[in-house]
C-alpha cells in the first residue's frame, strides 16, 4: 500500500517534465514541417509568377492580300519559294502607309515574328480557294514586342538600353489602341518544337522525346526488374554470391546518374554504334538507372508476403514456382507497380546521363520514332535556361511547371495505386 | 507405481522420487521456476525405447528411426510411429517437445526450412517419401495439412477451395469443378453458410468459419491422410467443438494426425495417442489407455498436469 504512494507522488512529481517535453517535441515538428512548407511554398509561387506569362503570347491582326502574282506566278501555286514574308510585309505597309526609310521600315518588319510568313504559308497550302482573296490573319508578334506588353521591358529607359526603339514603341501603341493587338493563349509552346526565336518555341519536341523514352525505358526495366526480383527473393540459392550480388545492386541505386551516362557513351554509342540523341540510347541508359531501383522495391514487395500463405499453398501441393506466380506475385504486385512509378518519375527528371550520349543538341524537329534525333524535356529546360534572349527566361520556367506537372500526376498515382491495392491478409 | 503426495507442501523433506517434482504445488509459481526433466539415467536404462505399442494394424505411414536437426540443436530423437489408414492419432507433449517438427516431416514441409536436416525413413505405403525421386508436390498431394491459424488464400471463398484441383488437374471442366469445391465444402460443414456467397473473399469469414474453409480446401485434393498442427488452438470453443465433429466424420476416408495442446480435446477426437517429450517418443497407446493407465511416468506426469 505504502508502495503505491510514493508511485503516484513520484508520477505527479515527474508529470509535469514529461509534458514540457512533449510539447516542446510537437513544437520542433510543427516548425520543420512550417520551414519545409514554406520554401515549397516561395519555390512553387516564384515558378508560377515567372512562368504563368509564357502560356499567353502578344499577337498582331494585319490583312495580308494573297496576291496570285506572288503566290503563284506561272499559274501554279508555288509554296516553296514564293515571297511570304513579302505579303507580310506588305500587310504591315498598309498598317503603317507613312513609314518610309530603309532603316524605319525594318524597323517596322521586326514588329512581327518571322513565324508569320510560315502561318500564312500553312493557310495558303491548306485553303489554295484562298488565292487572291485578302484575309484578316491573328500573326504572332515579335518576342520583343511581347516582352514589352508583358512588361519585362521598361518603355520608361533610355531609347539606347532597350532593344525597341521609340518608333516601335509608338507604333506598337497605335496597334494597341486600334485594337489590332491582343494577348491570347500561346498554343505555339505546345505545338511546335524548339526554336531559336522565343515565339515560335515549343516544347513538343522535349516532351515527345521523353515519352518515347519512357516508353523504351518501362518496357525494358519492369520486367527484368521484376523478373530479376523474384530471382534472387525465391529462388537463388543463398551463398556469397548471392550476397555480393545484393550489395551491388543496393550500391547501384546510389551510383551518380551521370556515371550510366558514360557507360552509355562508351557501350551503346561506340561500340553497339547506336544512332546518337536517340530515345533509344536514352532509355536504355534510363533503364540501367531505373533498374536497380525496381529490382529492390520489388524485393521489398516480395519479403512482405507473408509465409503463412506461401506455407498453404505448398502444403496444397504446389510447387515453388506455382507458388510465386499464383500467390507471391499477386499479392506483391501493387508494391512493385508503386516502385515501378517512382523509378519512372525520378527518371522523367533525369538530365545529367542524358547530357553525355548526346541529347542535349539543339533539334527543332519533332521526333517520329525511337531512332529519330530528339531531346528530353530536363535538357530542354537546361538549354532554354542557357538562351541569351529574354523571352526564353519565361518559357523556361513554363517548362518546368510542365515537367513538374507530369511528375505530380505521376507520383500522384503511385499513391492511389498503392491506397486502390492495399489488402488486409 | 508410486505417486508422490500431492498434498505435501513441505519443502524442508521433499521425498525421494526419479523426477524432480516441484516444491509446491501453487502450479503458477511451479511453472515459472520448473526445468522440464531430462531423462533419468533409470528411464535411459529402458534403452530409449518408447512403451507402449508403435505398431498399428493396417499402418499407412511407417517413421523407422527419425532424426531432425536444425542445425547442432537435435530436435526429434530416434522416433518411430506407425500411423493407421483411416486412424485420428493425437500426438500430445509439452510445448516445444517436437510434435509439430514430427508432423511437419510427414509432408516434407520441413525442405523448406534451411537448417533443417531429416534422417531415418518414413514410407508412406511401402515408399520412402525422402527418397531423391520423391517429388514434394506429389506427396503434398496425398498428405494434406490444416495450420494453426487459419490462412485462407486472398482469394474468393470458390477459388480457394478450387485452387487444389486446378494445380493437380483433378477436374475435367467447370462441372466437375464446382462439383469438388461443392462436396468439399459441404464435407467441411460451410457449404449452408457460404453457398451465396462464393464469391466473396475467404478472408471476409470469422475464425471458425476460416478454418472450415482450410479444411476444406485440403480435402478438396482428397489426399490419404490429414495433418492438423493445433487446428482449434485460435478458436473458441463453439467452434472448437463444430470442428471436433468435423474430425469424426472425415476419419471415415482420411488418416488424421492432429497435434494438441488440449488433452481434453485428445482424448475426445483421437484413437491413439502419441506422447511426446524433448524430441523423443515416450509412450504410444490406444487413448483410453494412455489416460487411464499410463506405463511411463512422465506420461503420467504430463497427464495429470504436473509438467507441460
């Protein structure tokens, strides 16, 4: 009885302690989980702020007259060397019938993005009813001028520090206020591939490249991943070898990604003399990087069967490999899937190995194969950041919501998978 | 023989006896301190040898000199038993006496423990199941088991029955199929409980009702014999009894070895008892004989609730 006393007073005596521990423990992980949040919160909001411009793009309404003499001066339609630019140019002549100078009406021409004779081109080749007729055309302006609408450059400077001059401010007013200049959405920046002029940048390239390599990439690691998994989980004899074999492949997830990147260069390009910024060498050496990854998720997956249900079905009369394919595999399988997803996303962002066998040219054409020249989307991003003209800055910062956007719903559904395809054994 | 007084709690005097009895009878206290006894050098004087009688009329399984080692540690020490077709033999001992170790080598579950090493024959109708042309699955097959705690496949209630026959090709078509599943669920006592419902998961049932459907599911193979590891030892006793019941129906067609903890539940279900003790056999004999005249004294001490 007496015992019990002194318990309870030494308890009360020591209460108070543990609760200021407590409390002070809560605090410091309420803090660090406010500080992590908080520079995800600054990251997300200066990506956004400096991206969310590059989805709209400043675009220029001329009537362009489709002259038969200029389109088609033998009777035929000639879309391979008639003057497009020229009946641009012409359009912004009517705009502006007072400029004249060689030296002003340059200055005129450069109010309008080159991508605009191409428009018409495409518009010409598409309707050919069109020739002679004069139509209303929506051309992208010129990334200049759309920095200025934008406001990333100050009209306000010297005429000497700014790349548009006061002429082309004024006349860029004057569209402005004629209402033959509007903000719209830059479809450009989905559409078309890369380009060296900001306007006509797009990232349909990058993104087709990576697709082409995640595709090779997932075909090849799951199943040898998997099948390597279940290998060395079930069937692989125990002995040192077995051992050495599990610390390299831990060691491997580990390994810098730029080192695949060399062996890339070395096996795939030299000696297999596979065709160089190919998605293929991409995602072969993605593979060599996504696969040790599955391989020790998938071990994972498999150790957390439990044995009571690997005992039933021997006790049935199964056989080893019955067992692991009816029972083991199923039950591993969302653990494996979830595993699979999260190699493929850390390999989506992956720009270092890619780097080395030769991804990172400067390819405006879109790739229609595995073998076609391409770009990823982590090295296009790398190339834009390196762009010298300004409207770059906001695509790559687009970019990079983009990348990021792909890798949440990527990531996102390893979550759901794995929450869909939990059981209670 | 000579019982010592169960009524003498004197600890100063405790009489001369070949086994180390407890000071006191408080059987709480007695556990917690008691070392299970080792055999006498007067006991080892009988040669090791188990009393009573090993052989059966009709044996089925013959275990002729069985060791087990996992590892150094000698688990099952130079047993051997004779198991009867269509006999419920009950083998009993202390906990960690190698009974379950015993059952497991009767179907081999014992190759898929590393350190285990299993000497000596068990002929399974006249054929040494650990002979190098003994394919495990086959004999799986025949010797069927039913675990201590239930674990039915995550599959449907149907699919875990069927699974049986459909990796031995036991069934021709659906019908035949559904025709196993139906018999051996009814067989099992849950086909009333569970006809509408098969294709609910086998994990959706209680324990009793899980434990029916591994029963089942083993007979489903309709092997030789049975082997039950502690089948009732996770149940209550509503379905304790349902499952005892059970056993007395199925011993028409199977052999069933069950090993208990329960002597209640031995001497209810079972023919014969085997008992157990530190790896080696000490006594087999019909039931009523070994619980109403037991010939080896640790028999004796194990039955009337003195060790184990």
């Amino acid at each position: 009885m007496n015992s019990n006393l002194t318990t309870r007073e030494k308890v009360a005596a020591g209460l108070a302690r543990r609760r200021r521990k407590e409390y002070l423990f809560r605090l410091t992980g309420i803090l660090a989980t406010a500080v992590g949040v908080l520079f995800l919160g600054v990251f997300f909001a200066t990506l956004v702020a400096k991206g969310s411009s590059a989805f709209k793009q400043t675009f220029v309404q001329l009537d362009v007259d489709l002259t038969a003499d200029v389109l088609a001066p033998d009777g035929v339609l000639d879309l391979e060397y008639a003057d497009f630019d020229g009946l641009v140019r012409n359009g912004l002549k009517a705009q502006f019938p007072d400029v004249s100078g060689r030296g002003d009406r340059r200055q005129l021409y450069r109010l309008v993005s080159m991508g605009a004779s191409y428009q018409v081109r495409d518009l010409v080749a598409g309707n050919p009813e069109l020739l002679g007729t004069s139509q209303r055309l929506w051309v992208p302006a010129s990334s200049n001028v759309d920095m200025l609408i934008k406001g990333n450059i100050d009209a306000g400077l010297d005429e000497a520090l700014r790349p548009l001059s006061d002429k082309q401010v004024a006349w860029i007013t004057e569209l402005q206020d004629s209402g033959r200049l509007e903000t719209r959405f830059n479809a450009a920046l989905f559409t078309n591939g890369d380009s060296r002029e900001p306007e006509l940048a797009g990232i349909r390239g990058a993104v087709m490249g990576s697709l082409y390599m995640l595709l090779v990439t997932i075909a090849l690691s799951f199943p040898i991943g998997v099948a390597a998994a279940i290998y060395l989980e079930e069937f692989a004899p125990k002995s040192r070898l077995s051992d050495l074999i599990e610390v390299n492949i831990n060691n491997l997830a580990a390994v810098p990604s730029i080192v695949f990147g060399l062996l890339g260069l070395a096996v795939f390009i030299n000696w297999m003399a596979l065709p160089r910024s190919a998605p293929l060498v991409g995602g072969l050496v993605l593979t060599l990087l996504t696969l040790p990854v599955i391989i020790i998720a998938s071990r994972a997956a498999i150790k957390a069967v439990p044995p009571s249900i690997r005992e039933a079905a021997l006790g049935l009369g199964a056989s080893e490999t019955q067992v692991v394919f009816h029972h083991v595999l199923p039950l591993a399988m969302p653990g494996m899937l979830t595993g699979a997803i999260i190699g493929m996303s850390r390999a989506l962002g992956e720009s270092a190995p890619l780097l080395m066998i030769g991804m990172v040219a400067f390819i405006v054409d879109v790739p229609g194969g595995f073998t076609d020249p391409a770009t990823a989307l982590p090295v296009q991003i790398y190339l834009w950041a390196d762009s010298p003209e300004r409207a770059f800055a906001e695509r790559t910062s687009a970019a990079i919501i983009v990348l990021l956007g792909f890798l949440l719903i990527m990531n996102l559904s390893a979550v759901i998978l794995r929450k869909r395809m939990e059981r209670k054994w | 023989m000579t019982m010592t007084a169960m009524t003498d709690t004197s600890t100063d005097n405790p009489p001369p006896s070949p086994v180390p009895v407890p000071d006191n009878h408080d059987s709480a206290t007695a556990q917690d301190d008691f070392v299970l006894p080792e055999f006498t050098e007067q006991q080892t004087e009988l040669g090791d040898k188990t009393v009573g009688t090993i052989t059966c009329d009709n044996p089925f399984m013959v275990a002729e000199d069985v060791n087990v080692y996992y590892g150094d540690n000698h688990a099952i020490q130079h047993v051997s038993l004779e198991i009867a077709k269509k006999e419920v033999i009950a083998l009993i001992g202390p906990s960690g006496c190698g009974k379950s170790t015993f059952l497991r080598c009767l179907n081999r579950m014992n190759d898929t423990i590393e350190s285990a090493r299993v000497t000596g024959t068990i002929k399974l109708d006249g054929k040494d199941i650990y002979r190098k042309e003994q394919d495990p699955v086959a004999l799986r097959a025949l010797v069927g088991m039913v675990f201590q705690k239930p674990n039915p496949f995550p599959k449907s209630i149907y699919d875990n029955v069927a699974y049986g026959p459909r990796i031995h090709g036991l069934a021709g078509d659906r019908a035949e199929l559904d025709q196993i599943v139906h018999t051996s669920l009814e067989r099992a006592g849950l086909l009333k409980e569970v006809k509408d419902r098969l294709d609910e998961p086998g994990t959706s049932l209680s324990g009793g009702q899980q434990q029916r459907l591994c029963i089942a599911r083993t007979i489903a193979v309709n092997p030789e014999i049975i082997l039950m590891d502690e089948p009732c030892s996770a149940l209550d006793p509503i379905a304790t009894a349902r499952i005892e019941d059970l056993m007395d129906e199925l011993c028409e067609d199977y052999a069933i070895v069950i090993v208990t903890h329960s002597m209640q539940q031995a001497a209810r279900v079972s023919k014969r008892v085997a008992y157990f003790h530190l790896g080696l056999l000490v006594e087999v004999d019909n039931t009523d004989k070994i619980f109403t005249n037991p010939q080896h004294k640790l028999t004796e001490d194990y039955i009337t609730g003195r060790i184990g």
